[in-house]
C-alpha cells in the first residue's frame, strides 16, 4: 500500500478518493470492512460524515489482526451489552438496541415519527424519506436478526420477539355506592330558568407493557383482515409506500378503535446464563484470545473490550452502516430507472427515478446515523420550524 501521499491531519473528502490515493480498488460489504481494518495497520484516520481526516502515518505497518464482518460487530457488541447486565434476561425495544450499538442517533426515531415537518426542514422529498425508512428499518432489522441467529446457533444466548404496547388505560369516579359519580351543573338561562348538564369523567393514563397472547393474535388477525380488504396480495415490506402507508394507518385507527391500543412496537428478549458466561470470562485472559470467532466460541466475544477498542468498532459500524444504507439507494435508483425505461410505472419506481433521491438519502442518513452533530439541538430545531 502506497501511503506516500498522505500526510497528518490531511482532509480526504471520500472512501473513493482514499481509494485514488493509496492506489486501491474501491471494495463494497464486508470486502470493504477489510479493506478498512487493513488500512487501520498503515495509519490511524477519524470519520467527519463521508470525509477522512488523517491523524498520523506510520512508518513500518503494525501487524496484521484478524478481521471480522459487519454482522460479527453487532454479535461482539451484543455480547458485550449483555455480559454488563446484571440479569439472566434482558427486554429491549429494535431503537434503542440499534442507538446503544451506535448504529442510529437519537434524531432516528423522532424523524421517523414526524416525517412530513422533518422532510421539510431538511429540504427532502417527503417521499424519499418515507422509502428510506421502510427500507432501513428492513435492512438493520435482517442485519441484527442474522447476528442474533448466529450466536443461538452457537447455543450462546436464546432470543424472541416480543410486542409492546402502549396501551390507554380508562377508568371512571365512583361514590360510595359503587356508582359512577356525575358531575351536575346548574345554568341559568336568559329567561331566569335553571337548566341541568350532566357529565360524568374518565380518567386515562398511558401504560407500557408486554402484549398478552390475545392481544399479540389480534393484532395479527386486525393485519390479516386490512391486508385481505386492501386487496394486497404480497409482502407487505414490498408493497409500494403509499399503499403502506394506508395499511398501517387503517391497523393503527383499528386497534385504536377496538382495543385502547395507542400504538406498538417491537421488542428483543434476550436469555443467557451469566455464570456460564463468567465462566468463560474467568477461563478466558486477552493473551488467549487468538481471534473474534475463538472468542465467540468460548462464549465470551470480547467482554474484555477496553473502551477505546469497543468505541472503534462502534465507530466502523456506524460508517459501514452509512455507507451500505447508500449503496442500497443507489441499487433501488439504478434499478427503477431500469423498470421505467422498460414501460413499468409503479409509486415506488416513480419516486426513486428522481435525481434528488440519492442526495435525499444522503442527507437523511448523515442526520439519522452521524454522531457528530448535537441530537438534542437538531430535534428543538425540527419541532420549532414553522415551514418556509
């Protein structure tokens, strides 16, 4: 590798002109995150969004180390997540599994929740930001499922999809009879004549809690029967957005309507033995680790990992997830413009031919995954906008 042309603190504005400049060949996937891990050994670089900035070239590479795949990180970080919890089980919603990794920031779900103002704030496609998140939340829930999987298979930890809810919990005043109390007011109308009003209040209160069986059935059952009526005969995943959109707002208004259902989500439940895993971590010293997959294996994955190393693999994954989402993009671009040039004309294909939709998703994943900017400023910013 011909680092000759790099230099401290040098700004290198992107992977492909790194690529140009250490005469490499631009790589993709987990092709890609070696390339990477082997460029770690020649000189140490820090992320500003798609830009390198180098911070010092070494003269004699370091030795080479083992590399791992971008699934193999979020299996390390699980691991590592777990082994500091001090529970045999652990109950985790996909968001914040996803924000503690450092895969997303904070402004990801907010965004996602507020789509239409958030579009506009940042100057997007409404559109294309309804697409980028239909298609993120599919790609980094396969991603972190095919990591969960790996390591069941490998009888270190036991998982399950759970569904929460956030349920509107009712409940009325009563007296001393068990009666519901009715509030009475006396008004005096302009003929001097009193006329009664009678109300009675409810209390409500949002609670958070674990669907039972009959609720997790019935809201299947309430998918099964807006699917069947909207006559929608695939995946919902792969229907095109604005029908998705429909369908999740007939469920949403449903379960709204029949079961005090606020909303759902999502949620991962997590089982493991921690003394088999103390074991492995008594058994188990840095200097015996010869790899990622020996230490996985060993059912301890890194619990040793020293801050400044698990923030590193934090960081790699947050760029290789930024980067992926891209390519991702830039595949459905090139394949709509495929679609339309043979004659199709789909809501989806329509929306994705646009020469805005890469600079769109660029912009939507700069502000989603980077953890560069303040969350907390960027989201008073988006809630005080008032339009142009």
């Amino acid at each position: 590798m011909d680092t000759s042309r790099l230099s401290k603190d040098q700004k290198v504005k992107s992977y492909k002109e790194m690529c140009e400049l250490l005469n490499e060949k631009v790589k993709t996937g987990n092709a890609k995150i070696a390339q990477l891990n082997e460029w770690e050994r020649y000189f140490t670089y820090e992320r500003e969004k798609f830009s390198f900035i180098i911070k010092e070239v070494y003269q004699e590479p370091l030795p080479k180390t083992e590399t791992i795949s971008h699934v193999q990180i979020i299996e390390i970080l699980l691991l590592d997540m777990l082994a500091t919890h001090d529970q045999q089980e652990l109950l985790i919603s996909k968001t914040k599994l996803l924000k503690r990794m450092k895969i997303i920031n904070d402004i990801y779900n907010f965004i996602k929740k507020n789509q239409n103002k958030s579009s506009q704030y940042l100057n997007v496609n409404v559109l294309s930001m309804n697409d980028f998140f239909a298609s993120t939340d599919r790609t980094l829930k396969y991603q972190v499922e095919k990591a969960f999987n790996n390591l069941k298979n490998k009888y270190i930890i036991n998982w399950s999809k759970e569904v929460i809810l956030c349920h509107a919990e009712t409940s009325v005043k009563t007296n001393d009879n068990n009666e519901v109390i009715a509030t009475i007011e006396e008004n005096v109308d302009e003929w001097g004549d009193s006329q009664y009003s009678v109300t009675s209040e409810n209390l409500v209160s949002c609670t958070y809690r674990l669907a039972t069986k009959q609720e997790a059935d019935y809201i299947v059952a309430v998918k099964h029967t807006v699917k069947e009526n909207m006559g929608l005969n695939m995946d919902i995943a792969f229907v095109p957005e604005d029908k998705r959109i429909e369908f999740n707002n007939k469920v949403n208004t449903l379960l709204r309507e029949k079961m005090n259902i606020v909303y759902y989500y999502q949620s991962y439940r997590f089982g493991y033995n921690s003394k088999h895993i103390e074991k492995a971590i008594n058994r188990l010293s840095p200097d015996k680790i010869n790899s990622i997959e020996r230490a996985i294996e060993e059912i301890n994955c890194e619990f040793l990992l020293e801050p400044k190393e698990k923030h590193m693999k934090m960081s790699l994954l947050n760029i290789e997830s930024q980067d992926y989402i891209v390519q991702l993009a830039e595949k459905r671009h090139k394949s709509a413009l495929c679609k339309k040039e043979s004659g199709a004309s789909m809501f989806n294909i329509n929306n994705r031919t646009k020469e805005t939709y890469i600079t769109d998703t660029r912009k939507i994943v700069s502000t989603t995954f980077d953890f560069n900017d303040d969350s907390k400023v960027t989201i008073e910013k988006i809630k005080k906008y008032k339009g142009n």
